[in-house]
C-alpha cells in the first residue's frame, strides 16, 4: 500500500455536536473502532442549534466541518440531531469527505427493531417538530407507526449529573407514559444525550421495549462508511480522541468523561471563523 493511503487511513475521523452530547458518540465510536484517531469539536459558543432556523444550522456545520477538515478528518460524522435532521444533505453535497449523521443509522435499527410496527421516538422539541425519523423511518418501511414525543427537561437533568435519580425516573415516566401506553415495542433515543439515562429509561420501559441508541448505531454506520471508502484505520493502531470547545468549557464535560467513562485530557479552544 502506497504512504498516501496508509497516511490517510490514519487521519482522524472528525465529530461534532452543538455542545458536549456528543461525546456519546465518540465514546460508541471509541468502544467500536479503538483504533482510530478522533477529533471531536463542541460547538459551545452557539448551543444550542435546535430552535434555529435550517440555513443558520447550514452554516454552523459548514463552519464547523471546516475546523474539522483543517485537522485532516477524513469523514465527518455530525453526532447532533438537529444538524443531522437539516444539515446532513448540504455537507454530503458539498464537502470532500464521507459525511453521516445520527439519524439514518438510528432509523435503520428501530425499523429492524420493531416487532408490531409502531416505533417511538423521544429528542429535543427541534428534533422532533423536524419530523426527520419519521422520514427516515418512512422512506425505509412506510408502514411502521411512529409516535414522537419531546422531552426538553432530560437534557438539562441530564447534565445536571442527575443520571440515577428519582426526579430524573419522575420526569422520565411522565413523559413516556403516554407512549408506552400508545403500544410501541421500540423506542429511539433521538438526542445524544439520551444515552447518559439509557438504564433508568430501561428500568421505566421494561424488558419488552426495545431502545435504540443513536449514538451506538452512528459508529456502527461509520465502521460501515470508512471500509467502503478503503479509509479504516489499521487494526494495529491505538486511536486517540481529542476534544476542542468554541467557547470555555462546558461544566456538563466532567459528567459526561465519568458516566461515558472517557478520558478527555487537555480541552482546545477552536475559533470559528467569522
């Protein structure tokens, strides 16, 4: 194999997110891929992008992105929903390098997830006002029944380090109450923060509803992309995440390292380039 191949095999696969919920999949990228280098930037200066309008979110992945490329990433990998609902189709149309989201790969694993057909999905109010899984859903099996449901105070109890606590399991059961009763035998965790309460999400659904995780299922899809591509890492190599804020770090890192059980060392701040 000629060094430019092996060179760019060993480029970092570049991740970004509005703040630090992303790191949910890079720690699902780290568990699957530990051997590719990742560089990992939280858009913290502008959190959150939900609420925002399409072209502004554009521009903010763009810019992003564009960070990312400069550190040689070799596919981008948007672990944001709400970019992945509305940025996703610009990237993959205007960058050099293999571009997923979270959302495919999430609808792909609910569909072959389902039993009865009726799949819920939980998110932010921008994800789900979106209406992206149910597209995507739709465009794989139409006739999968999918019932969507915001829940805006998990994110904030989440970062709060609340991950095992009676307010959280409170706040989790009247949400999702509806939606168990409704009859869904699936559930996506259509926020990458989510994955941070999977177990108390588990404890309220029981062992007959199935959760799908995006961040688990994003990995999956880029171990997919990068050997498509012939730009996995080698097998003998030792990857390592790096991680660059655009703002002062964000007080929800030490909870997400300890829960994600991450090591994210030394934080660089990354200037957008206005």
């Amino acid at each position: 194999m000629d060094h430019t191949s092996t060179s760019r095999r060993s480029q970092p696969i570049g991740v970004f997110d509005s703040g630090i919920g992303g790191l949910t999949v890079a720690a699902a990228l780290r568990r699957l891929l530990p051997q590719e280098n990742i560089y990992y930037i939280g858009d913290t200066a502008r959190v959150p992008y939900g609420g925002k309008s399409q072209a502004t979110i554009e521009r903010y992945s763009v810019e992003i992105s564009g960070l990312l490329l400069a550190e040689g990433a070799k596919m981008i990998v948007a672990a944001c929903n709400t970019a992945s609902a509305l940025a996703v189709p610009a990237l993959q149309g205007t960058l050099p390098v293999p571009v997923t989201g979270v959302i495919l790969p999430g609808a792909r694993a609910a569909v072959a997830a389902t039993r009865n057909g009726h799949v819920g999905v939980i998110g932010t109010r921008g994800t789900v006002r979106s209406g992206a899984y149910e597209r995507a859903i739709h465009a794989l099996a139409p006739e999968v029944r999918v019932t969507s449901h915001p829940c805006p105070m998990l994110v904030p109890l989440i970062e709060e380090g609340w991950l095992e606590d009676s307010l959280t399991d409170a706040v989790i059961a009247r949400y999702l109450d509806g939606m168990v009763r409704s009859g869904i035998d699936t559930l996506v965790l259509g926020c990458t923060h989510y994955p941070l309460v999977k177990s108390a999400l588990a404890r309220f659904l029981g062992p007959d509803i199935r959760l799908v995780d995006s961040a688990e299922n994003c990995a999956i899809a880029v171990r997919e992309l990068l050997m498509q591509h012939g730009i996995d890492a080698p097998q003998t190599a030792t990857g390592t995440l790096e991680v660059a804020l655009t703002d002062a770090s964000d007080g929800f890192l030490p909870v997400a390292e300890e829960a994600l059980g991450l090591s994210v060392g030394s934080v660089r701040l990354a200037a957008v380039q206005r």
